[in-house]
C-alpha cells in the first residue's frame, strides 16, 4: 500500500508537469550534475527527521498488528509516510520545520517503513504466533510447547532484521543504475515527494513504464497472504504532475482527517457494541452456522479501495468457493463433522488445505515464471554490455590506425561515448542506458558490505542459537542464510519489475527445500522447517523494502549511505517495538481468538506439517490436488501470456490463486468489507473528482484511524472496561 503529501509552488508545479520524457533523461542529469551532488550533499541525517520517522513508523506498525494477527494483511506505507512526515513539518514551529527538504522526506519515510514493516520481517504475526499457539511439544523438538520470552523474541528479531539489508547494498548499482527497474511504488513516492517539495525528479520513468508493462504484463494490486501490499503506481506518477498544488493539499488532508477521526469514532463505539463487528446481514441462520456477517469496519473498507475491483472480487470468490460451498459440503459429507469454526475437526480446518494448496501453487508458478524472465533478462544485459564493450574496442582500434594526433582520438572516443548514449536514451528499456553513478563517498562501501554481510550473518546463526539452542543445527541456519541471499535477489528483481514482493512464495518454497535437507526423523523438524521459511522470508522483504527506498532516493537525489542508516535505524528500533507489541498482545488479548484469528500463522504451521509429510483429514488431498492444478495453470497463463496478445484482455476474468486463498482461509466477515471499499475504488470518478491519490488518503486515513485507536481499545481491554 501506498499514500501521498503536499504541494509546491506554481513554478515548481510546471517543472513536476512537464518532467523530462525519456529521450532528455541522461542529459538532465548531465547537465543537472552539479545541482545533483548539490543535493546529495545536502543534510539528510538529522535528529528531527529521525524523530518524525519513528513515530510515524510507530504507528504504521501498531496498524500493522492489528491488521496483521486479525487477517494477515499488512502495508508499507511508505506514500503516507511521506505525506504525514511533510504535514507534521508543516504545522510544526518555524524553528523546528525550517529548510525541510526533499531528501530529508525521503530520510524519513524510509525510517518509517523499516519500522511498520517489522510484524511481518520478524514473523510477529505468522511464524512465531505459528509456534507458540499451534506447534505441539513433541514437534518443537523440546517436549514443550514454546513460549517465547521478550529476550529472546528481541534476539531472533535482531538475528532476522539486518542480514537482508546487506544483502540488498550490492544490488542497487545493477537494479536501478544500470536495468532502471521501475520500482513502481518507490517511484511513486519520489513523484509525490517531489511534488510536495517543488523540485524535480532527476529520471521520469513513465516510458520505462508503459514498457515494461508491455513487456510483463500488469498484475492487479492486492495483498499476498502475508499480506504486505505494493501498489502499482504509474497512472499515480501522472496525475500527482496534474494535481492543483496549495488547494489540492489541503483537500487531501482534510479527506485524511476527516476519514481518520471517522475510522476512530467507529473502533472506539465497535468495542462498546460488538454486534457492529458481526452484523448477521445474511440472516441468523447462515451466521450462526456458516459465519456469514458483515463486519462494516471503515479500516476493512479502506484496504479494499487500495486493493482494487479485481483482487477483492478474487477474495469473495474465495469466500464464497469455502465457505458457502467446500466448507458445508465437508461437514455434509462428515469430512469434517466439528463446528464450522473448528480449525482441527471443522470445516475451517478442512478448507484451509485447499487455500494452502492454492497459494502454494500460484505462488511458486508466479515466482518461477518472474525469476526465469529477470535470469534471462539479466543474461541478456550481460551480453549486450560485452558486446557494446567490444564494439568500443575496435572503434578505438580503428581511430588508432587512421587518427595519429592523440587530442583527435580522444575527441572521437568522445563521440562514439555519446553516440552509444543517446542510442541507449532512445531504448529507455534498455539495460545499458548512461546514467551518472553517486561519488562513492555517499555509498555503502564495498568492504563494509562484505564486513556487514559476514557479521549479521553471523549474527542470525547466533541468534538463532540462543533462541533455539542445539535443536535448531548449525548447518540449518547457515543453509537458511545462503537461501535467504539467492531468494533477496530473485526478490529485488521481481519486485522492480512487477510491483509485488513474492516473499510468500519465497517463504514457501524454503519450506519444500527444507523438507528435502532436514533428515525426516529429525524431532525438530517442524521448527526448523519454520525457522527456515522465516529467515528466507525475512531477507527477501528487507532487500525489497530498501530497494524500493533506494529508487526513491535516486530519482529525488538523496543519498544511499544516509537511506541505509535509515534503514538500520528504523530496524532496531523496530526489532524492540514488534517485540514489546507482540507481547503486549499476547497479555491483553486472547490469541488466537475470534478477533484475531491468526490466519497466517495457521498456514505457516500446516504448510510445515504437509511437506514434511504430516496426514490430511479425509479427502483433503484430493480436492487440494485439483485446486492446486488448477490455480497453478491459471497463474502460468497470467504470468506468460503478452499483453499484446488478443486474450490479454480476458485474464482479468481469471482469479488470483493468492486472493482466493486469502478469501477461503479468513471469514466472510473480512472480505464483505474489502469488496464494498473495491466497489468505492472502481466507481469513485463516479462521485469525486480528485482522482487515485486524493482515493488513496481517504482509504489510508481509514486505515490508520482503526489501526492507531485500536491501541486504545487495547488500554481499555487491559482495564478491564466491560463492553455495553
């Protein structure tokens, strides 16, 4: 997910209007040189900005908790992030918000993403909930049920939360300076960041774009079940050039008010009423028995305007197939003859497999498709690169032999150097087009990346260590890391193609590996199965989130060294936060529970237990078996067939295997919601004229309204405060 901020003056807004087009990229770079370094060299690392960040992160991840241990659903946020970090500096004293730049907004947005995206990094709200709540004392490997102390949730979230940010460092001079990787939501919010500031962005990628769409094909925004959202964002890029400055700020945030103060009026009277978060709108028979109500929570509805029409019509799908048809025919047919809501002997316990089944499938479809596409692509850019080196070559061999005077060869070199680049300029997909590399003084290092990638490493093993002690082996957690750091780069790569961080399939697909390296005797073998799966995961959405971070800071010409200690910043204090919430939690709330159903973590637990080999309730399997083909052909045809192709047009009448999984696992309740907000989304030019951003700040203030104030919610459970 994503959000916005505010507005320049009218010069700027003519600058950000008529940005560059492809064909003048390169050289506004080149001839914005000095004003570049300028930039770079700009203060970006201050308490202020640190400050502001942290607390916006704050609350991005107390939202993202709420959400998350209720249906798995998380954001990044990072479009509020900017938007909130430029409006706070707006109302603050003049001493405090004086000279309040661009690249300082992107400091702290990348501060807050760090922050917010921890449940899900540290598996706050899968993994761990995974082990403690629902892995059994003989499958621990201890002959106890886990329960995980504040230490030791802080050590394994320190162990899993740097490695991955390492592991990214190396790959930003191929992904973004030399492939140009859209990266459509860091680009986005660079565009938003720019606009706010009046300043320009140094490369336009809307032609990089439209390309690589053709290229790839446009996937619909939605949440995998992790739940960590990406939005697509071109359409985005060229209406924040058209928006009408200083009047349209103060309209998007007074939707932003407006729609937070009426998300948090409804959490505070939900908790009073609980019948408005089970509204029987189907009647008390089909609620009573098949758990179908409405739960008309302004948070829910929001998330599905962000989602959008298609994915949120793939979840009821999913809603509907489980629980209005495989559910009932499981208890019907005494496959699974417990209550409807029993997850061991009850129909939700029965679908699950075959969600599972679905995700599993079009997840490993979708990433094997993306990851053979970004291979070939890349070895297709190596090929290029040499042969352009080699042509080079022989044209300055060629200019030695009929060219003595030296000044003279050089002078053609030189043109030859420009020729290359504006043919590079006119191909904006290209690999291979010219752009000017940051000075080295404001980037990471390569010795303190390689130092830095050693020790987190090293640091993980260790964690993991004295978390688990000789349960989990050495060669486990080293075999985990070595994944972690090949699934980052498959990660990286596919999400600047597509917008979509496939950490889900990556987590997955560690699973099945794992399942292979653990011997099957091994007493342990369902904890490290899990502990695998979340470092993979984990190194896959740190690389991801700075990545993303990264794309932001060059196009507005912040630097990386000041991004990367942003990023390390927002971690460890996040690593103490996403502990603390866990537990806090876990104390005031009863987990799992009819509130927070911890969907996530059931799949994590089930997945574990079926590739090591665990038994299936009756006729499981099968059903599995055919959805999973299904799911798994449909996801083929969506990820290979052109958009130039004639049956492009139809694939959006194709469900999302990962939507429909997240439809059948949670309850009705939390897709009815989401798929109102996805009508909102489809028909809001019907009933507002401020077009996709104004739409994205009202669905974000409705989100982070519910999130936030549920922190109050918890302070008066804590309290004992009885509902009316």
């Amino acid at each position: 997910m994503t959000l916005h901020a505010h507005t320049p003056s009218a010069g700027a807004t003519t600058a950000a209007a008529t940005a560059p087009d492809a064909d003048s990229d390169a050289t506004a770079i080149r001839t914005g040189e000095s004003s570049y370094l300028d930039k770079l060299d700009t203060r970006q690392v201050t308490l202020r900005a640190a400050a502001v960040g942290l607390l916006i992160g704050t609350v991005v991840c107390l939202s993202n908790f709420f959400f998350g241990l209720q249906s798995g659903w998380l954001s990044m946020m990072s479009l509020p992030a900017a938007l909130l970090a430029f409006a706070i500096f707006k109302v603050m004293p003049a001493g405090l918000s004086k000279n309040f730049t661009d690249v300082e907004n992107v400091f702290v947005q990348s501060v807050a993403v760090a922050v917010g995206t921890g449940p899900l990094c540290y598996g706050m709200i899968g993994i761990i909930p995974a082990m403690e709540k629902f892995m059994t004392a003989e499958e621990s490997g201890f002959g106890r049920t886990l329960n995980l102390s504040l230490g030791q949730l802080m050590v394994w979230s320190l162990g899993l939360g740097l490695f991955g940010v390492f592991f990214a460092i190396p790959l930003r001079k191929q992904v973004i300076v030399k492939e140009k990787l859209p990266f459509p939501s860091g680009s986005a919010t660079a565009t938003l960041i720019s606009v706010l500031h009046g300043s320009q962005l140094y490369h336009d990628k809307e032609e990089h774009l439209e390309k690589n769409e053709d290229a790839e094909g446009h996937q619909p925004d939605g949440a995998d079940e992790d739940g960590l959202t990406h939005q697509s964002s071109k359409s985005q890029l060229i209406e924040l050039r058209d928006d009408d400055d200083e009047e349209d700020y103060n309209s998007n945030i007074k939707s932003l008010v407006a729609t937070f103060a009426v998300s948090s009026v409804y959490t505070i009277t939900a908790y009073f009423w609980p019948i408005l978060k089970q509204l029987p709108v189907f009647g008390t028979y089909l609620s009573k028995n098949y758990l179908w109500n409405l739960q008309p929570s302004p948070a829910y509805v929001g998330q599905g305007i962000i989602m959008g029409l298609p994915t949120v019509s793939y979840m009821l799908f999913g809603a509907i197939l489980g629980w209005g048809i495989l559910a009932p025919l499981a208890q019907k047919m005494e496959w699974a003859p417990g209550k409807i809501d029993d997850w061991i002997h009850g129909g939700q316990g029965w679908i699950l497999w075959i969600s599972l089944s679905v995700m599993i499938s079009d997840s490993l479809v979708s990433f094997v498709v993306v990851s053979t596409k970004s291979t070939y692509r890349l070895i297709q850019n190596v090929r290029q690169k040499r042969l352009y080196e080699q042509t080079l070559e022989l044209q300055q061999q060629l200019h030695a032999l009929l060219e003595h005077d030296a000044s003279s060869r050089s002078s053609n070199e030189d043109q030859a150097n420009s020729t290359y680049e504006g043919e590079s300029t006119k191909n904006s997909g290209d690999a291979l087009k010219y752009v000017a590399e940051v000075p080295s003084k404001f980037l990471i290092s390569t010795k303190v990346t390689v130092i830095g990638v050693i020790v987190s490493s090293l640091l993980c093993i260790v964690s993991l260590k004295l978390v688990f002690g000789a349960v989990v082996p050495i060669y486990a957690a080293l075999a985990a890391i070595i994944l972690a750091m090949l699934f980052s780069i498959l990660g990286v790569r596919a999400l600047g193609e597509t917008d979509l961080n496939p950490v889900s399939g990556i987590g997955k697909l560690s699973q099945l590996i794992f399942a292979l390296i653990v011997p099957k005797d091994h007493p342990a073998k369902i904890l490290i199965n899990l502990v695998a799966g979340g470092v993979a995961e984990a190194g896959a959405q740190q690389a991801g989130d700075l990545m993303q971070d990264l794309k932001t800071g060059h196009l507005i010409g912040a630097s990386p060294k000041a991004q990367f200690i942003a990023q390390i910043l927002g971690t460890l204090y996040s690593v103490v936060l996403s502990s603390v919430l866990y537990k806090v939690y876990n104390s005031v709330y009863e987990i799992p529970s009819e509130m927070f159903r911890i969907p996530t973590a059931v799949i994590w637990i089930d997945c574990s237990r079926l590739v090591t080999g665990a038994g299936l309730p009756p006729r499981a399997q099968e059903f599995a078996i055919v959805f999973g083909v299904i799911f798994g052909v449909i996801s083929l045809l969506k990820n290979t067939i052109s958009p130039k192709s004639q049956y492009y047009k139809y694939l959006v009448y194709l469900p999302s295997g990962v939507a429909v999984g997240v439809g059948i696992y949670n309850t009705p309740n939390f897709t009815l919601a989401r798929f109102i907000g996805g009508l909102i989304n489809y028909n809001w030019n019907n009933f507002s004229d401020r077009g996709k951003i104004g739409m994205i700040i009202f669905s974000s203030g409705l989100v982070l309204g519910e999130g936030l104030f549920s922190g109050f919610t918890m302070l008066l459970t804590s309290l004992g405060v009885k509902h009316w």
